[in-house]
C-alpha cells in the first residue's frame, strides 16, 4: 500500500498559468490545451500501487487555480482513491476561517495547503495566524512548501526554519512540509526532529534525488518523520518511486515512509 502525500489534479487554469512559465522554458513541464481527464490520474496511480493521492486545491493571490469545489468535485468521482486538501485565502481571514470550516465539515476534507511563495509571506506572518487556529480547533494538518521555488518567485519564504516559530506557537498542529527543504534539508530535519508534530514530505524528488542526510534520517531516528509524496503531475508516481530498493529500508521503515506515516499524520 502506498499514499502519496502531496499531489494534485490540474484544471487548464492551474496547468496554464504564467506563474509556471519558467519550468516549461527548461523544459520541465509543456502547457496542455486541454483538460486532463481524472481517469489518467487514477491510471498513473494504478501504474505505482498508489492506493491513496492527497490532491489539492491550489489557491493563489490573484487566481483559484484549483478551487476547493473542483478537488471535492474529483474526489466524489473516486472517493476511495482520492482525498481532498483544501487551500485559502490568507489576505482574508475571517472568509479563510470559514472556508476552513466548510472544506472540512461540508467537503470532507483531511488537511488545509498553503504556499508561502505563491502568497510571498513566510509562515510566521500573521497573515497565516488564523489559518493555524482553525487547523488545530477542526484537528487537521497545515501542509506547506519547504525549500527553494521552481517558478521564479522567492525562495527565502521556504526557509524549514520558519516552521520552528510556528510549531513553537501551535504545540498540536500537525505541520507537513512538503518539498523536503531543499537546499535547506538539515533545517528541516532539525525541525522535524525538534517538534513531534512536525513532517516533512518527499513532493516534487525521485528517490534518486533525496539528499543523502535526508535518508539517513528516514532510516535512523526519522523513520517516523518522513512520508512519501510526488507533485503528481509534475513527477509522476512510478518515476518518483524508481530506486526505491537503493535506500536499503527495512520493510518496517519501508511501510511507515510508504504509508503508515501519512495515514498518522493526516488522520486517514
């Protein structure tokens, strides 16, 4: 059984927007015309064995890429393959709040995503305060980015050590970063080893890229710290998966990094 952590299925609007123009310049990404249908996402799950994809909406200052009703949308088509995450709009609190609410008790919903580089605030501004809050009254993660940009926007906003500040305010929210922290892996580590509610997660790396400190600590003392993600669509699952047997994980820690930690951390 495998979960993957951090994925989404795109609209035309989130696979088309200018922000992810760059990529497609290195050529890491072409822009499609036409919708991608759900059956190909469920396919390329079936392809790895991924059981589960946690699959965003992705809500951005001056555009709902994904809106939270598209993901619940998804989600109903294949409601035991998919579970929704849902996203905000931190620059109105109070509508965030209730949004919060309404994705977890009327959608279903198993977690809140927010990107601080898409917002250009750090983690600790207070911006994302009331986020927190309503994360720890409804017992949902706060899943967020770690590490460097790909689009070119700041990275400085990513920095894992943020997170510190966050955790230290808000001891029982269960925080996931995604992106494992890159080049900022051994903040993240130290994050996630400080705070026992704090994860991070493998989106947007193939096993052949994990940084060798990262897999010491999934084989070590982090073993329960780390779980498995992709940024489907960006990294298919069965590419994301190629060398797994390289790590050299015991099929205990194999497990909890496939699954067993996703399934403690979002509660499913």
């Amino acid at each position: 059984m495998i979960i993957d952590a951090w994925a989404q299925h795109p609209t035309l609007r989130h696979s088309q927007d200018p922000i992810f123009e760059s990529l497609r310049r290195w050529g890491r990404s072409e822009t499609p015309t036409e919708q991608l249908p759900l059956a190909i996402t469920i396919d390329s799950m079936d392809k790895a064995s991924v059981a589960i994809s946690l699959i965003s909406a992705w809500v951005a200052p001056r555009n709902v890429m994904i809106s939270n009703d598209e993901v619940a949308s998804f989600v109903s088509e294949y409601p035991d393959r998919l579970v929704g995450i849902g996203s905000v709009d931190i620059s109105k609190p109070m509508e965030a709040v209730e949004e919060i609410k309404r994705c977890v008790n009327d959608l279903g919903f198993k977690g809140i995503r927010v990107l601080p580089w898409l917002w250009e605030l750090a983690p600790t501004d207070r911006l994302f305060y009331p986020v927190y809050t309503a994360c720890c009254d409804l017992g949902i993660p706060f899943c967020t980015q770690i590490g460097h940009t790909g689009p070119l926007m700041s990275s400085e906003v990513g920095r894992p050590i943020y997170l510190d500040r966050v955790a230290l305010d808000f001891p029982d929210l269960v925080i996931v970063g995604g992106h494992i922290g890159y080049p900022w892996t051994d903040e993240a580590i130290a994050v996630a080893t400080k705070h026992r509610n704090v994860y991070i997660d493998t989106s947007a790396y193939t096993v052949r890229h994990y940084p060798p400190q990262l897999v010491q600590y999934m084989n070590t003392n982090g073993r329960e710290k780390v779980l498995f993600g992709t940024n489907y669509p960006m990294i298919t699952p069965a590419k994301a998966l190629q060398g797994l047997d390289a790590l050299k994980m015991s099929p205990e820690i194999q497990e909890l990094f496939l699954y067993k930690n996703a399934q403690r951390a979002y509660g499913l």
